[in-house]
C-alpha cells in the first residue's frame, strides 16, 4: 500500500500554481513526487515540474488525518492565492498590480491547455476547466477586460447551473452581455443567450468546448 505523502510534500502539493499546477521545490522534493504519481516534469525547457491529475486530486482533498497533518490544517491559510472573479466580490484589489495577476494566470491556463493536448494547440478548455467552470470562465472574461459586477451594481456575474459542464453568464448591460458571450466563445466556449422565465432577464449559457 502507497504510504501517504509526507508533511513537506505535502506542503509542496498545496503550494501548487492553483491554474498550472507548476511547482517549486528542490530537485529531490519533487523527484520524489514524481515516483509517487504526484507530479510530472515537462519534457520541454525550462522542463519545470507540474502536478498530475492525481496531485490536483490530492492538493484539493482535505488533508489527511495525524498529528502532522492536524498542524498543517491548524496553520493560517496563506494569503495571495489568486482566484478569478465572479462578480459580486467585496474587498478586492484594483490597479496594475491585479491587471498583471490576471494576465499572468491566464498565460498560465494557456500553457496548461498546451501542455494537456497531444497537437499542443491551446484553443479547447483542458481538464481543469471542466472541473472550475466557475473560475474558468471568470479567468476568461477578466483577462479580456470585463467588469465584474460589484456591490454598487453592473458587471457580469458568474453562477453555477443544474446542467453539467454549463455556467450562467448575468450582466444587466446587453450589450456588455454579448460582449462577454463573444469572449468566451473566442476562449473556447459554447455560448447561447436565453432568457428568464420569472424576471425576462436575458443571460448566458456557457459551456466548455470539446472540439
């Protein structure tokens, strides 16, 4: 039976890139990751190191039981985690400091689509997207400059949807609406505009392409 990863593998694992997956560590750390199925090292320079599936199962898993892993759980979350928006968020940060975040996440989601494709294109959702429709789809819109919605109003707001693989798209401003569903579309997605039975507020259903 496989033993459970250590406490400092599994620090590395949690520390993961939250879109790429790349990782950092010495070269042991994460040769030792790679034997246990956790971690892959990319064939091509700079042949960086990336979480498998099973890592990112791993990394989004609660943390195993124990007195090790029970610190780990204990100690503060590490703040700066990147997370796209969705709309409706308080608090959040402005400026080019954001812009360059957002930017540089998305770069990341289009080498992770690279990466995961036999032909390397980067024009189809990858894995990931599938299983953080919400985050993807949020990544999309504001790395092309969207607004998402804030407490005064406006913007577009992002929500999950009974159907699988499939999220709604809100912007009160139709135009700004078709706007989003054009950007997605371009990102890879397959848009419809619909409307809403009880209000007739328009909105969209996105969902990731296969081919």
């Amino acid at each position: 039976m496989t033993r459970p990863p250590t406490a400092a593998q599994r620090r590395i694992v949690d520390a993961a890139d939250p879109v790429t997956g790349r990782l950092k560590g010495t070269e042991a750390q994460l040769a030792a990751l790679v034997r246990r199925g956790l971690a892959f090292r990319h064939p091509r320079p700079p042949r960086d190191h990336f979480l498998t599936p099973a890592g990112h199962r791993l990394r989004e898993a609660p943390g195993d039981s124990g007195p090790a892993a029970a610190a780990e759980q204990s100690a503060p979350t590490p703040s700066g985690v990147f997370a796209a928006r969705a709309g409706g968020e308080e608090g959040t940060a402005e400026g080019p400091a954001r812009l360059r975040e957002v930017r540089g996440a998305w770069q990341g989601l289009l080498e992770l689509r690279r990466m995961t494709r036999p032909d390397g294109a980067t024009d189809l959702p990858c894995a990931w997207e599938r299983t953080h429709l919400v985050q993807a789809a949020a990544l999309a819109l504001e790395a092309a400059g969207h607004r998402p919605a804030r407490a005064e109003g406006g913007g577009y707001r992002i929500r999950a949807t009974p159907q699988p693989e499939a999220v709604a798209v809100h912007e009160p401003d139709p135009g700004a609406l078709r706007a989003c569903a054009a950007t997605l579309e371009k990102a890879g997605w397959q848009v419809g505009e619909h409307t809403e039975p009880r209000t007739g507020a328009r909105y969209v259903l996105a969902s990731p392409r296969r081919v």
